[in-house]
C-alpha cells in the first residue's frame, strides 16, 4: 500500500541530463525536455524492469508481462508524472529518440456525452484484461454512488479506467475516498449494465490490475 510519505517531488530539473534519484514507491517527476519520447524509450533499458507503473493527468501506464499497457503512451513536454518503482534507483531519461512532436499522442475521449465527469488532483487507475460480453467501441464507467468519475472505451486491450477521487473541491464533491470502492457500468447501444467482479478498494495515486468483470445477472432461479 502507498502511503502519503511514500511520495516524493523532485521538481522540474535544469538540465535534461539530470539524474533523479527515485526511492521505492511513488515518485513524482517532471520529463525535462520539450517534444515527446515513448515510455519504452524514455527508460533506460537497465532499469526499466524497476518501473511498475506511471501515472499522468487522466490516463496511465502499467507494465504486464514486460509490455506496457494503457492510454499512456509518452513522456511530453514539461509535464508531471507520478512514477511507481519498486525499489531504490538512480534514471536520467533516454532521450536518444525524442521527437519534437508534443501531439503526437493518441487523443482521448474522456467521457460519453451525458456521462462527463471533473478531472480531479486525486485519482487512482483500475486496468481490467478482460470484460465479458463487450464490444469494441463500448464504454466502461466507474461510479461512486450515482456520480460518474471515470470512463474508457474498450478497444479489445488492457484498459485503464480512471477514479477521481474528493480533492476538497465542490465540482469533485461526492467522488472517491481512501478505502471506498466504486462500481463499474458497461454503456453497450445505449444501455448501461452493472459489472461485478474482485474490485479494490479506492486508494490516491495508486493502480490496480482487475482480472475480469462481467455482467450482474439480471434473475436467478433454483432447480
């Protein structure tokens, strides 16, 4: 579990080259340099094994199986990421292969019409392998109570669904707090179904890996 003095701020460097010093847990950083490189390419090889996940502002990268999944897809121009590690390490970003594109990342549709939500100083990411019954193009919600605080749209992979959590702000008012658990709603033609499956309770700055929703049965019956 990550607590609050598990997270560290190194500021912005001064110089590309500069080394972080990075401690085990959640680290918040700053990619020095404008333009864009890939995550894959931003970490040096050697201690890209040491990186379990990276977190941005509403979307997210976690490593599974070797391979890095999730909407996050580079490092970009002078913004802050949290970066998760498992142990005590010293990086200097590669930037062997940065592109002076600072767009060139996909674009991500945060929401559905009707079911928008606030992007909030607190958020946590749940990445789900597999949801039963669902078609590319359909969306996952997550709520808390009757409040939408994340979404994303299937596209056949890993996904990394967002929760915004109550960062003190009325517009974030009635999302997430430590040790809640929100639900999870497939939006397929128009129809919302509720999801079930082995779901963590919410913690800041923190990721999760769901194995597998599917639908809530809508009757049971005994034989």
């Amino acid at each position: 579990m990550l607590e609050e003095d598990d997270f560290s701020y190194y500021g912005d460097p001064v110089d590309p080259g500069l080394e972080y010093s990075l401690h085990s847990g959640a680290n918040l950083i700053s990619f020095p340099s404008d333009g864009s490189v890939s995550i894959p390419d931003g970490i040096p090889d050697d201690v890209e094994d040491q990186f379990l996940a990276i977190l941005g502002e509403g979307s997210a990268a976690v490593k599974i199986n070797g391979i890095w999944n999730g909407s996050l897809q580079e490092f970009k121009g002078t913004e802050g990421y949290w970066v998760i590690v498992q142990s005590d390490l010293t990086f200097s970003y590669d930037l062997t292969n940065l592109s002076e594109e600072t767009t060139s990342r996909l674009s991500i549709t945060k929401a559905p019409t009707g079911y928008e939500y606030k992007q909030s100083s607190q958020q946590a990411f749940y990445f789900i392998k597999n949801i039963s019954d669902i078609n590319p193009g359909d969306w996952i919600l997550a709520y808390n109570g009757d409040k939408v605080i994340g979404a994303r749209q299937w596209d056949g992979e890993i996904i990394d669904v967002p929760a915004m959590g109550d960062d003190g702000y009325d517009f974030t008012k009635g999302y997430m707090e430590s040790g809640s658990t929100p639900q999870f709603k497939l939006l397929s033609e128009n129809k919302l179904i509720d999801l079930t499956g082995e779901i963590p309770a919410w913690l800041e700055n923190q990721f999760f890996v769901i194995s597998n929703l599917r639908p809530v049965p809508e009757s049971f019956s005994l034989s």
